[in-house]
C-alpha cells in the first residue's frame, strides 16, 4: 500500500495575483519534493523538470551563437539552470513576476535557488514577461523561451491568456535577432497558439515531451517559431 503523504510548508507569500506557497511532500522512504503553487494550484516541482531543460535544449540547439538569452519564468530555475549549462550563453536574463518566489531560490528557502543564480551571466528581472518585453529594444535577444503558465487551454492566471496571442507574439518577435527563435511550454499541442505563432514566425514546428506522471504517460509540448536569417 502507498505510503500517506505529508506536506510541510517552507514559504507563503501574497502578491496582486493572490497566494503563493512553497511546500515540501514528504512520503515514506522517497526523497522530499520541492512544489511551488499559486492559489492552490500546482505550479512547478523538483520530480519532474525534464520538460523545463528540454525547453531550454531545443531552443539552444536552434541558433549557432546564443548570447542573449531571455527566459519567461523562473519557476524553480531549471530551464534557466540548463541553459547557463551553455558557456556560448554571454547572459540569461529571466524575468519572473513573484518578487517572493525570486527571494526564495536567492536565499536557500528553494535549496538548489541559490547556485542557479549566482552564476554572473544571470540577470533577474521582476516583471511581467510582457512589460519586459515591451521595454526590451529590438534585436535584443537570439534566443526567448517561455514558460510563464501551463499553456493556453490551462492557465494558472487568466491575465496570461495575451502572453499566448498574435500581439505579445508579434513583441517577442521584434525582441529577436534575425536567425532567432521563441520556445513555448505548452501542456498541449495548443492548435491556436501554433496558428498565432504561424502569423508571426517564419517556421513553426511542435515537438512533444513525452512525461512519466507519478501514475501516468503524458506528452508535454514545445511550440517553436523561427526568424529568418
Ligand atoms: C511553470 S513555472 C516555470 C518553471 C521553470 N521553467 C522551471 O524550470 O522551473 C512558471 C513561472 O512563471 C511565473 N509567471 C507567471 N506569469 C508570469 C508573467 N506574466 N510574467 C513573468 N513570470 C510569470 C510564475 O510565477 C512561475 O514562477
């Protein structure tokens, strides 16, 4: 028989969007997860990451030199971690909206937080994904990889429904250099975000993640669109 689980608090925080927490599950003979939630739901743990890094992989493997990085979402850092893997990266700047949730992985309270971001070629910036774009100048980035929400048929906040449409699209697209490319996390194949990025990219193309889910097999999926040389 499983064994019960336990959950212990490590953090909680409010903001503009409501509740934040940070909790450990403990179970029986298995090592303790790390799970960021907002307002009750499941946002991001340290099970299960091989999506996080293989965002950031198949962005890094798209362009020749990708110096400017940007990432959409620190979560618990593993895409930015795998992409500072990357010694042709000259700087990561991740732009995460929770102000505590960046406190957390600077001070430890996220354990593996602060050697993720000690790492001199990483700029965080707290803002909304949208308004840092909005202020970046053109050509600024080879590289923008996003991982804000679940996707746009599962957002965690309904606010992020525009960071998946033609007119942040068309943003991300004049942030880029010529040869870039934009990366989605997507829970699904996500039709309408593929015809959004169509409209704006040059080639698009959807790539599954195949997850093994605590119980189950699910495809993950990263959406990417292209600028030309
Ligand atoms: C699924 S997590 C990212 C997981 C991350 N890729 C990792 O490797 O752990 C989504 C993150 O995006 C942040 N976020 C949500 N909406 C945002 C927005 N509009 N702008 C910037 N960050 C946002 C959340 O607070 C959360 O930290």
């Amino acid at each position: 028989m499983d064994q019960p689980m336990d959950y212990v608090e490590l953090a909680r925080a409010e903001s503009p969007r409501g509740e934040l927490v940070l909790r450990e599950r403990r179970q029986e003979g298995a090592t303790p997860v790390v799970e960021l939630r907002a307002n009750g739901v499941f946002v991001m743990d340290n099970a299960e990451f091989t999506s996080e890094e293989a965002l950031a992989a198949a962005a890094l493997d798209l362009v020749a030199e990708p110096r400017e990085v940007l990432v959409g979402g620190l979560g618990l850092g593993f895409t930015a971690h795998r992409v500072l893997a990357d010694l042709r990266v000259e700087r990561c700047t991740v732009v995460e909206i929770e102000e505590a949730l960046v406190g957390w992985m600077r001070d430890g309270t996220v354990p593996h937080g602060p050697s993720v971001l000690a790492d001199a070629r990483a700029r965080v910036v707290v803002a909304d994904v949208a308004a840092a774009l909005a202020e970046a100048g053109e050509a600024t980035y080879d590289l923008v990889l996003l991982d804000v929400d679940n996707g746009p048929g599962y957002l965690v906040h309904d606010a992020n429904a525009a960071l998946y449409r033609t007119p942040f699209l068309t943003d991300v697209r004049r942030v880029l250099r010529p040869g870039g490319a934009v990366v989605v996390w997507s829970m699904d194949e996500a039709d309408d975000l593929q015809r959004a990025l169509a409209e704006v990219f040059t080639e698009v193309d959807a790539v599954p993640h195949p997850v093994r889910l605590q119980d189950r097999d699910e495809d993950y999926w990263l959406l990417v669109g292209t600028v030309d040389a």
